[in-house]
C-alpha cells in the first residue's frame, strides 16, 4: 500500500528552490549541534588521551586538579616500597612525584594572559608517560633552570619558542625543546625538573601528586585498600589516572554540551518551523493529487506516510550537509581555559560515529516534528473537496 | 443483463454551517453490468454528486448503494479505499495524472495496492498503454503530453486494475472537439470490446451520444422521461 519513493523525490527535486532553503536551515542546525558535541567530545579525548590505562595516580582526598592537592615525600617514599608497583632492573618503581603549578604568560597578537601549567617531574615520567616526545632541542637537564614546552603552547605564547626565556617565579628559565604530547592535555604544558619547582615556589617537600605503575592492574583494588588502611597514608586518593583526567574534562565538557545544545534545541525550533512551513505549502500545492490518490484507493496511512517520508528526506539531506560541514572542524584546533584547572587547554573537534548517530537522530526528531502536523492534513482531507480544488 | 448499481432511496445533503443544503432527494437508479450511461443535467443538478456516491469517494446521507453486492455505504474508511482500489476506475476532467510521475509510473500507480508481481505490473500497464495506443509515450511526463493524451494515460490508469465499473467525469471536458472524439471512442471500445460497465458524466450532447442511455437529473432527481437512445 505504499505511494513509490520516487514520487517523494521527484516532489522534493521539482520544488527544488524551497527544497534547498529547507535543507540549508536544518543542516546549520545540524551543523551546530554536531559542532557541539564534537567539541565535548574533543575536551573529554584530549583528557582521556592525557591519562594512562596502565598508571595510578594519587591526590589529596577532595582535589579536583593536581593543583589544589599535596602529597608529602615520605608518602611517596612509603608508597613506593609496596611490591605491587612496577620496576625497573634496578628495582626502582616506575613512578613521578610531579609538581603543578600555574604561570601567567602573554598570548601572542593579543593583550590576553593565559595561565599555563608548568610540571615539575621526575626521571620516570618520560617511561609512563611515552605519549611525550621531543620534537626540537633536547630535554632539560636536572638541575638546571631549563624547560620543555608542550607543542600546543609553543606557538600561542610570548617567549615560549625554543631558546626563549620565560619568568617562573623570581628567575629566568630558558626553553630548551618542545615536546609533542600528541592531543592530550600534556602538549598544553610546560615540563621542568619537580625538585627545582619545590625550590623555587618554597614548597619544602609538598609534591602535587605521585604518578605511578602497577606491576599488574588487576593489583589497583589491593594497592587502594592499602593506602586506604595505611595510617600515613589517609588523607591521599586513588584514582585510575585515565579516569582522573576524565572527571577533570567532566565540567568543561559537560558545560559546552549543555550551553550547546540548549542553544541548538531553540535553533532547531526554527528550523522544525521552516520544514513545516515547506510541508505545508507542499500539501496545499497537491491538495488535486492528494485526492487522486485517495480516489484511486491509497489509504490515509499511505498519504500520511509519504509526506512524513518526504519532511525526513529534507531532514537526513539536511544531517548529511551539517555533518559533512561540521566534519570540517576536525581540521581546527584551538586553546581555551579549562575549567576544571583555570588552565589553558589546547584540544579540538572530535567526529565519533556515536555523534553521526545523534546527529542523524536529532535530524530525524527535526524531520518528524516538523512534517507531521502537515501531513496529518494531508491525510486527513476530503476526498471529494481535494479533487474540487483542481476544477 | 443483471444489474451492477443499485441506488435506492439515496439522500444526499451538505452542510454549510446550520445551514442545510439538499442535493440529491430520494434518488434511485439501476446501471446494468455492460452498460454505458451519460449522466446530463445543468449545474448545481445532483449529477456530480451522485457519480461521487457511486463511486465510493463520498457517503449518502440516507439509502443505500449496492455494487456488485456490497453495499458501499456501510463500508468503513478503510473497507471503501480498498473496495475503491479494486472496482473502480477514475476519468476525471482535468486527467488527474502525477505531474512527477511519467506516463508508465501514472497507470502503475493503482497496481501498487495490488499484490501483482513486479513482471505482472508491467505486462498490464504495457498492455493498457498499448490499447490506449501510447506505448511510444511511456516515458514521457504529463507535462509532455498533449491534452488527448494525458486523458489517455488517466484512461488506461482508470482500467489498468481492470475495475468493475468505470466513472468518468466530464471526461472530454478539457478537450477539443478532435481529442474529445478519440477519448468518447476508446470509452466506447471500452464499452464494447473489452464489456466495461461506464457511468459519465457531461455537459456535451455529442458525449452522450455515445453513452447507450442517458439519464437526465433536475435539483436533485432523476428525470422521468430521461431514458436516451
């Protein structure tokens, strides 16, 4: 019992004008909204990428960031007796004790500042962390003031290319290489020696957090119940480090979808408006059809079916367009303030196929709302004052 | 022959508000299976309006209409759309034909609520198309066509389904006097050749000169004296 598809398309392709400026405002909402999601889903890769599987990472019990927490040297020194940590042939733990704390840097071509991460970290970071390499100069040397900075800064901010020299604290520190971190959170910092930055901003023994291996992951339960049971140890948190960064992406990412998608939801009113408007005209244009096919037998349903068939086409045309658009963005990176840390965080727009399948849904959503009151009345018309309406 | 419609005691009244607006009274009429009929009468008649009853698109508002032994009236939604899409093919004035849809696709469209093969369907529409005498058209739009033409199409769209009864209103009235004398002769071929049982309505005596009978209706009633030929 059903009107051919060709009919549909033939109908969309003849009023091609009204087609076209239907399918233009659906797909820059659908462009938005896919734009949306890409971009909280770009914050929470950028994040997740940041963290490791295989590493456990300890805070202070309540600490959002590394920032806001502390953890002692003797605590770190006791953790790292425990057998289930990793080691290396020398029987040391793979583990940093890094150190985190903010700068204020000038951002090139503006009079904005931006607080950039600055992390003190030990010998072992670079092994848990092979995500980091260096692209230009070389690696800082312990004990020297010398930095490396994250390849997604490197070109945002004053003094920050490769021999510069950029203030951290009283002194003067000169970058010595730029390290690619890949697109995670570490390409938007500046790494350096964890016992110079204790130095230099008087924090005595106070490391930020303690980052570390498992010899076995399946051991995490036991290490934490350890930590959690050990006197000296009761005010510290375990956390899988790939989670923690994730709950660090939480806020950001669940700000820009939220502030996101409201703003699509009343721009989808809009176009939901502008497919009914094209339905409608639709319906009164072949209100004769409507009553020859009726006449000739097709049921209500069919009628009913074929003008929700088209107002969808208009919308999956329309998803198709804002998705191919929007896939563009996956080329464009940019740098904001994350706020889960008042950090400056380079990430970009992430395409995922669990986006392409909202997309289309909420294309289809627009599609339905938008075409259903029409073609209810096409459906619901009289058979005899349709086919009058040609005479 | 037996009789194919029966119309006993068929009220039909519109509505305009509470204002009540009678259109045919108490009218009743047999059509007998084979039979061609012209249906004449000046406008505002009734004439119209019973094709319409007759051929299931709209309701009496009292008697009945039996076809072929079903009563239509008592047909629900549904029940009328699918009786429709098997006894009954459609001539309109203005062809009615799917200005998307070529001239192939237009007569396929009523096969489309048949349960035919797909090979079924086109040996029928090429079939009807070829009685129609436009099998070199059959890719061609509405738009293409002349007005002859596209009054062929409808036709061979109106008997592709092989109906029970034919309705045809002002079939010839969009047309000139040449094409109108080439669509009253294939109604007629249709009549005669292939035993359609055809109900139209027109304005043209010369139309329903062709008819076998025609009958002639007045403010709502049949004329006593209107047997035709």
């Amino acid at each position: 019992m059903k009107i051919p598809i060709s009919y549909n398309w033939r109908n969309l392709w003849t009023r091609r004008l009204t087609t076209v400026l239907t399918v233009v405002g659906i797909s820059l909402v659908v462009f938005v909204f896919a734009a949306v999601l890409m971009l909280s889903q770009g914050v929470t890769e950028t994040m997740v990428a940041t963290g490791s599987e295989d590493n456990v990472i300890i805070i202070r019990k309540g600490s959002n960031s590394e920032l806001a927490s502390s953890i002692m040297r003797d605590q770190i020194d006791l953790i790292s007796t425990f057998p289930e940590l990793a080691r290396n042939k020398d029987n040391q733990p793979y583990g940093t004790g890094d150190v985190v704390t903010m700068i204020n840097l000038s951002k090139k071509g503006s009079k904005d500042m931006g607080n950039i991460i600055i992390r003190g970290i030990s010998s072992s970071a670079f092994e848990l962390r092979p995500q980091v390499s260096l692209v230009n100069g070389r690696w800082f040397k312990p004990g020297q003031m010398e930095v490396v900075v994250g390849n997604r800064i490197a070109e945002g901010f004053e003094n920050i290319e490769l021999n510069g020299q950029i203030e951290i604290g009283s002194k003067k520190w000169t970058v010595v290489g730029i390290m690619d971190a890949g697109k995670t959170g570490f390409a938007s910092e500046i790494w350096t020696d964890a016992e110079l930055i204790l130095n230099e901003f008087n924090r005595q023994n106070a490391f930020s957090s303690f980052t570390f291996r498992l010899a076995n992951m399946k051991d995490f339960e036991i290490i934490k119940t350890k930590i959690e049971n050990e006197k000296r140890l009761q005010e510290l948190e375990v956390k899988q480090e790939q989670k923690f960064y994730l709950e660090q992406s939480e806020m950001m990412a669940g700000f820009i979808k939220g502030l996101g998608l409201v703003i699509t939801i009343i721009f989808s009113f809009g176009a939901m408006i502008g497919a009914m408007i094209t339905m409608y005209a639709a319906v009164a244009n072949r209100t004769v059809e409507i009553g020859t096919l009726r006449a000739l037998g097709f049921p209500r349903r069919s009628i009913l079916t074929a003008f929700l068939i088209e107002a969808m086409a208009l919308s999956l045309i329309g998803a198709a367009a804002g998705l191919a658009l929007a896939s563009l963005l996956g080329f464009v990176s940019f740098s904001t303030t994350n706020f889960g840390t008042f950090s400056e965080l380079a990430f970009g727009f992430s395409l995922s196929p669990e986006i392409i399948g909202y997309t289309f849904l909420f294309a289809i959503v627009m599609g339905i709302f938008g075409g259903f009151l029409p073609a209810v009345r096409a459906s619901k018309m009289n058979i005899v004052n349709s086919l009058r309406a040609g005479g | 022959m037996s009789t194919l419609v029966q119309v006993n005691q068929v009220s039909k009244i519109y509505y305009r508000g509470t204002i009540e607006i009678p259109v045919l009274q108490n009218l009743s009429l047999d059509v007998p299976e084979g039979e061609f009929m012209a249906l004449m009468g000046p406008s505002g008649s009734g004439k119209t309006t019973l094709l319409n009853l007759i051929s299931g698109i709209d309701r009496p508002t009292s008697g009945s209409i039996v076809i072929a032994g079903t009563d239509i009236a008592k047909l629900n939604e549904t029940q009328l759309a699918k009786w429709r899409s098997q006894n009954i093919g459609f001539i309109f004035q203005f062809y009615n034909l799917i200005p998307v849809l070529t001239a192939y696709e237009n007569v396929e469209l009523p096969l489309e609520l048949t349960n035919l093969s797909k090979k079924e369907k086109k040996q029928r529409v090429e079939g009807v198309l070829n009685i129609v005498g436009l099998s070199d058209r059959m890719d061609h739009y509405p738009k293409q066509l002349s007005g002859g033409q596209q009054q062929r199409v409808a036709i061979a769209r109106a008997v592709v389904t092989d109906p029970t009864l034919i309705i045809g209103d002002e079939p010839t009235g969009d047309l000139d006097r040449k094409s109108a004398e080439e669509i009253l002769n294939l109604m007629d071929r249709l009549n005669r050749e292939f035993k359609k049982t055809i109900v139209m309505v027109t304005h043209d005596p010369h139309a329903a000169e062709k008819a076998h009978v025609t009958r002639h209706l007045e403010k709502g009633e049949l004329m006593v004296n209107g047997d035709g030929k």
